[in-house]
C-alpha cells in the first residue's frame, strides 16, 4: 500500500507531502491543480520515463519518494532524482539501483 508521497520541484508542485491512509483516498480539485501530475511522480517514482522538461522552472532537479508498505508488513522507501542534465538517480531504502531493477 502507498502510504506517503514527497514531491519536490516536479513540474507545477514545489513541494509536497502527502499521507494516504487505508481505505479510499480520493483527490479532488479544478482543472489545472495538479492531480494528473500527482500520478505522473508516481509513475515516475515506480520506474516509469523521465524527462528533465518534468524539473520545475527555476531549479535543477526534481525529487520524487514514496514510502510502501508490502503485503507481509516491509516497509520500501522509493527515491527517484532526476537532474536537468537528465541524469537518473533510482535509491530503494537509500540503496542505489538501477531504473532495470527499480522497474
């Protein structure tokens, strides 16, 4: 389960810290808030491509974590780091891989 989302410098989001519970969660908001957005980091986060136009205008990098809860209890803290040099940073718990094994 996705329990904790932190999103710095990503496209519109300066920074953000979101805690989901368990059960339904639900976001809501006017067109253009940045839900789509929201989903895009994690996707990033989880493997998907990334591209350094996703950096916020005015910095250098984006950080995207997100902490999960597995099925038998483990805890995963995800990290993806992604440069205006469009260099990939992957970590699972503060462990370097690469965007093969983070995938």
């Amino acid at each position: 389960m996705l329990n904790h989302i932190t999103i710095k410098d990503f496209a519109i989001i300066k920074d953000l810290d979101l805690d989901l519970h368990e059960g339904l969660n639900i976001m809501t908001g006017e067109t253009g808030a940045g839900k789509s957005i929201i989903i895009e980091a994690i996707s990033m986060a989880l493997g998907s491509r990334a591209d350094s136009d996703y950096i916020r205008t005015g910095s250098d990098r984006a950080v995207i974590s997100v902490s999960i809860d597995d099925n038998n209890g483990n805890e995963y803290v995800i990290r993806r780091e992604i440069t205006s040099q469009g260099k990939n940073l992957c970590k699972i718990n503060g462990e370097l891989v690469s965007l093969a094994e983070l995938s």
